[in-house]
C-alpha cells in the first residue's frame, strides 16, 4: 500500500519534475558546469581562485550587509504599519494597505528609476548626495519589501484570537506586557518568516542595485551580470552562482525551524478596534511608511510630465516612435504589448505547475518515506527563488541551443523562464491554503462516494479559487517586470517594457531619460492595477519559504 501510493505521489509529481529539470536544473547546472570544467576536465582550483578575489570578497560583503540593512529597515516600516492596518479601525483603511502593497509587485527597474529621480539632481532628496550609492541601495531594497512585512504579518495579526491578550489585561498586564508574552510568541513565526524572504529579496535583488548601486557598488547578483555581459568571465560568474546558493540554501534551512505553521482555512478573527492615545507612534510610522511609498512615485510621475522645466506630454508622445536620437528599437506599446502576451504565458505555465504541486505536498502522508518525498518536492520546487535569474537566463541562453531543445530563437523561452520566477510565489500562495483543509472533509466526501474529482470540485474548489486568482495576480505582476533572466533572453525585435527602460537609461540625453521615466510609470501603473485587483481578493501570501 506505501510503494503504491508512492509510485502515485512520483507519477503526479513527474510532469513538474521533467519541466524543472530541462528548464532550470540543466540550464544552471549547465551554466555552473562552464566554470568548473575546463577542456572536458573538473578543475576547481580556478574557481577557489575567484573566491579568493578581494573584489568578490567586496562584493560579498556589501550583498551581506545591505541585505541585512534592507530586511532590518523593512521590519522597522512594516511592522508597526501592519499593526495598524489589521488591528486599528481607520478611515479608508483598505485604501491605504493597497496603496502601501503596491510597491511589492512594481517591477525592480521601475523603482530604481523612481529613486534616481527623488536622489538625484533636483530631486526633493537631490542635496542629500544619494542618487547612487549604499544608502540608495537600502532605501530601495526597503521600499520594495516593506510591503511583504505588512501583508504576512499583518495576515498573521489580524487573524490572533485577542481572548488571551484581553485575559492578560484583565489580570493586571501592561500594553507593553502583553506583546511581549501574548502577542510576539504567536507572532515570532510569522515575523521569522517575513524576515526571511525579506532578506532573501533583498540578497537577490537585480534591478534595484544595478539601477543604484552601479558597478561599484555590486551585490553577488548584479555581479554575476557583469562578470557575464561586460568581462565575459563565465568561471567567476559560475563560482558566484554557486557562492550564492550555498548561502539561500543555508538561510532557508536556518529559518525553516521558525516557519509559521499553515492556518486552518476558518479562524476566529477580531473586529479593529478604536484608535488610542497609545497607538499615535504606530500611526506615526504608518505615516512614514506612506509618505516613503508615495514620495517616489509621485516624483517619478511628475518627472514623467516635465519637459525642459515646463510641464509637457512629449516624454509619452515619444513612446510611441522611433527616433535617431533615441534608444527605442521599437515603440513602447509595442513593448507592452510583447510584455503583456510573456506575462500571460508565463502566467498560465506558472499555475498549471504550482497548483498540481501545491496538490501533491499538501495531500495528507500515511508513511514516514511518503512525508519525505512530499517535503522534498517542496524544497525542491523552491530551488528558482534562491538561484539568481541571471544564472537561469544565461543558463537557458548557453544550454537550450541545440537538437530538440535548441529554444534560443522560440518566443516561448522567455515566458518559460519567467514562470519558472514566478513558480515560488504561487507555491508559497496555494500551499497554506489547501494544507489548512481538514482532511477529514476529503474522507466524508469519499465516504458519501464522491470520487477524486467530485471531491476536489466540492471541497478544495470553494477554498482556493480565490488564492488561485491572487495566485495568477501575483505571477502576473512578477512576469511583468522580470529582468534579470529576460536581459539574457528577449529578442531585440521583441523587448518586453523592462528591457526598453534599461535601454533607455543607458543612453545619454534629456529625452532618453524623460522617455524612461515616462515608461516607468506607464509598467507601474500596469502593475499596480493588477496589485489592486489582488488585494480585493484579501488572500495572504508569501509566509513562508
């Protein structure tokens, strides 16, 4: 009966594993395997060589260092203001977390391109000096994911059953005793994992730091972008790659102790309560976390709209064409539109295999070997969050070039790179949603001889259509503004909107630029629509790794 279901659980599980072995282990085992072979023989002298380098020791460093600056100023601004927003009754409340969530889904480039310009010369921060650097780095990387703080924890907070937390008032216990005994013992597995997938974030962050941070100022990521691009040295790059999952892979195993346990699908929740004197610093900070999130994109709006000092549509008229004076290949709706169709494909290829994978891991095990197979899949599925999407973009450029698998000029290899991005997200959305269904409900059904799917269409299909909608928002958005392993892939008849921006910041002149920011805040506004659109839907997600 156990090599049964077994031979089952491989069997659902084998379509999800073909896909990820041709279109993500080959590709970096490929791209990795250029590094430590060498005429046909292993030598990873060259690649102890690279990890001695003072620059990579740098590099290493400051990824370290600016991650743990960005997750620690992320919880800073997150913390309070999903305390805010899931215990505090406020007017336009839902407003408000909407507006502060949408920085999670605008693209990477878009919000460096918004920090440059608050930064930089006549910027409202321009006198600080910060238009690249460390600081600019950080702030960036904390605008981006203070948004995953508010929404896991701020799930986790609303849905506390405040009975203990009145008992301990009741008895004589401070504000400040109960988060310390009631509150933060329920919360500590949430905010763990919140920390974690921040400062996984932030270690693989790709448009920020390169918008940011420059050459001088590179993390592991951006730098093994520009060992492969600029310098061309494939064994500094694979030796990077590698350095880099040894670390996402030492960090999950550490923090998977503290994951917050899946919650049942109903929990008693309480009402947000009145606004006291005492909760005025939590408002405080939300204020703050506001006016950071908004200040960029009103900025990058406003430079969007303004033509040699005088306000002006030219920026948004140029997207339309071409010019020799410009770094547009083709117009902008044009690159919309290219990135529109990725992010659908990318989307669907993301669902199809994050929900039959997110069956398989959250299907109750009769046997120890049988939990050990259903937790390896799901580690192994993770894999595409802490490998770095340049290594898998070049990893598909170098490796699917010829026979059956020669994909290099197929309008599907991007899609299928950016889904395999995406893959986590979904995972990490379904996930606690289908292993809070109590079992027992599967085993009426089948008691009362509904089969396989008349069960799954009346249990499960009631509870997870709607995270599977926040599923395909959340896999929309990121295909949308992936960068890192579509810079490697997309033709340059075909760019999708990232790539033009880039472009365009890399060439000199008022109107490139003015076109970029114009771009940026054409992709934002795609993005955060979408965002929107998700946060009616109120699913949590990305509680854990």
């Amino acid at each position: 009966m156990v090599l049964r279901r077994l031979v089952g659980l491989t069997a659902l599980a084998a379509g999800p594993l073909v896909v990820l072995t041709l279109f993500f282990l080959l590709p970096v085992a490929g791209m990795v395997g250029r590094g430590f072979v060498v005429d046909g023989s292993f030598d990873p002298v060259g690649v102890l060589e690279v990890l001695g380098r003072p620059r990579v020791a740098r590099v290493l460093g400051f990824t370290l260092a600016s991650a743990t600056a960005g997750t620690v100023l992320s919880l800073l601004l997150g913390l309070p203001s999903a305390y805010v927003l899931s215990r505090l009754d406020l007017p336009a409340r839902r407003v408000v977390r909407a507006v502060l969530l949408v920085p999670f889904v605008l693209p990477t480039i878009v919000v460096g391109v918004a920090f440059r310009d608050v930064l930089g010369e006549g910027g409202p921060l321009g006198f600080l000096g910060w238009e690249q650097g460390p600081v600019a780095v950080v702030l960036g990387l904390a605008f981006f994911n203070a948004a995953v703080v508010i929404r896991t924890v701020g799930a986790a907070w609303e849905s506390l059953d405040p009975r203990p937390g009145e008992a301990a008032a009741a008895l004589g216990a401070s504000p400040f005793q109960v988060l310390t005994t009631v509150t933060w013992p329920a919360l500590r597995g949430s905010v763990v994992s919140a920390a974690s997938v921040v400062f996984l974030f932030c270690a693989t962050s790709f448009g920020v730091v390169l918008t940011l941070g420059g050459v001088r100022w590179a993390t592991v990521e951006t730098e093994i972008y520009l060992l492969t691009t600029s310098l061309f040295d494939l064994r500094a790059a694979a030796a990077l790659s590698v350095l880099q999952l040894v670390v996402v892979i030492a960090l999950l195993v550490l923090t998977a102790r503290f994951r917050a346990p899946a919650a049942p699908v109903a929990r008693r929740t309480s009402a947000p309560r009145r606004v006291r004197l005492t909760d005025a610093p939590a408002l405080a900070v939300t204020a703050l976390t506001l006016a950071f999130v908004a200040l960029p994109i009103v900025t990058l709006v406003q430079g969007s709209l303004r033509v040699d000092g005088a306000w002006s549509l030219d920026n948004y008229r140029a997207l339309t064409g071409r010019g020799s004076d410009r770094a547009l290949l083709v117009p902008v709706t044009e690159a919309l539109a290219s990135s529109l169709r990725t992010a659908v494909d990318a989307t669907w290829m993301a669902l199809s295999l994050g929900l039959l994978l997110a069956v398989v891991v959250t299907r109750r095990s009769h046997s120890a070997a049988e939990r050990r197979v259903r937790s390896g899949l799901d580690a192994v599925f993770m894999l595409p969050l802490g490998v770095s999407a340049v290594t898998l973009g070049f990893g598909l450029l170098v490796t699917l070039d010829s026979g059956p698998l020669d994909l290099r000029d197929s309008p599907l290899l991007v899609p299928i790179a950016q889904a395999l991005v995406a893959l986590p997200l979904v995972v990490r959305t379904l996930v606690p949603v289908l292993g809070g269904i109590d079992d027992r409900q599967r085993q009426a059904a089948a008691s009362l001889g509904a089969g396989a799917w008349r069960t799954w269409l009346t249990v499960e299909v009631p509870v997870v259509w709607k995270p599977l909608l926040a599923a395909s928002g959340f896999a929309f958005a990121a295909s949308l503004g992936e960068f890192g392993a579509t810079s490697f892939l997309a033709r340059d008849e075909a760019p999708t909107l990232p790539i033009v921006i880039f472009r365009l910041l890399g060439h000199p002149g008022e109107m490139n630029y003015g076109m970029a920011l114009a771009a940026s805040v054409v992709l934002a506004a795609t993005t955060s629509l979408v965002m929107l659109a998700v946060e009616q839907l109120r699913v949590p997600s990305l509680g854990s790794v």
